[in-house]
C-alpha cells in the first residue's frame, strides 16, 4: 500500500512542477578531460560544443542535448543525451546518452552525474554553469591499438533563452 502512495505523490509533483515550467533552448561548451589518460603523451582532453533544450518546472527539468566533440581519440564525436534535473537555482542531475564516433555507435550508452548553478542574467537570458562525470564503458583506441577507460569529467558553460 506504501508504494502506491509513493507513486501517487511522485505523479503529483511531477504534475505540479509541469504546469509551472519554462522551455529554454541555448548552447555551450564543456572542457572535457578522461580520468585514466590514454595515451603516452598522458593529454587526452579538449573541447566539446553542445546545443540543449530544457523544460524547466521549480524544482524538476528535463534537459535533452546534443553535443559534439570536433576531435576525441580517432575522430569527430557527437553524442545525444538525456538529463533529470532536480534544483532551480543550484541544481544536481542525471543523465543517459551514447557517443557515435565517425558514424560508429558505442556499444552502451554513458551515465552522467552532473552539478551546476543556473541563473538568470537579464529577463529570459540563463547562464549555466557546470560540473559532470561520465560513466562509460571502455572504448577501442585505433591509434594506441587498446582499449582504454573513457570515464570522463568535465567543466562546461551554457546561455539559454527562456520562452
């Protein structure tokens, strides 16, 4: 019976946090670097580009995201992925995406932890910015010819445009 109540209120919140939400669309960046360096140069890093639309409710948001990485291991990357966001002001989230270098899709998706400050900087106009960890499987590296750990941290800034 307990957990039947519990649904019932997650439902609820989740109701009321959507007749109050705001769409935002933006883009930024991200300073990306893996824990485990994969290389002999020890210099894996570098910056990715991404494009996000959010729906932002006061204590829950939805954050679907685009990103691209122009050069990572053997070539151009873009990932899709998903957040839940929980927080207005400071915020905390989870995410699910997939990386597809040069056409090839990894073989499991990446999970996402990720903390930020999003705040207004002129009526409509956010800034957000953030910290995050990707989880990911290991990935082949053609040029080293091994397989490397491609957890990854990174330090990243976005403007959006609340509608």
């Amino acid at each position: 019976m307990s957990k039947k109540w519990f649904v019932l209120a997650i439902v609820c919140v989740l109701a009321g946090s959507s007749f109050a939400a705001e769409n935002r669309v933006g883009a930024g960046f991200n300073y990306w670097q893996f824990v485990s360096t994969p290389g002999e140069d020890g210099d894996e890093s570098g910056l990715s580009f991404y494009a996000s639309y959010q729906r932002r409710g006061d204590l829950l948001g939805v954050e679907l995201a685009a990103e691209l990485f122009p050069y990572r291991l053997d070539g151009d990357a873009w990932a899709p992925q998903a957040y839940l966001l929980v927080g207005s002001g400071l915020y905390a989230g989870i995410g699910l995406g997939i990386m597809s270098v040069d056409g090839k899709w990894a073989d499991a998706p990446f999970i996402a932890l990720r903390a930020g400050w999003n705040f207004e900087i002129r009526p409509n106009l956010f800034l957000d910015i953030s910290a995050s960890y990707r989880f990911s499987e290991k990935e082949w590296y053609e040029e080293e010819g091994i397989d490397i750990d491609a957890d990854t941290i990174s330090l990243g800034a976005a403007v959006r445009f609340g509608f």
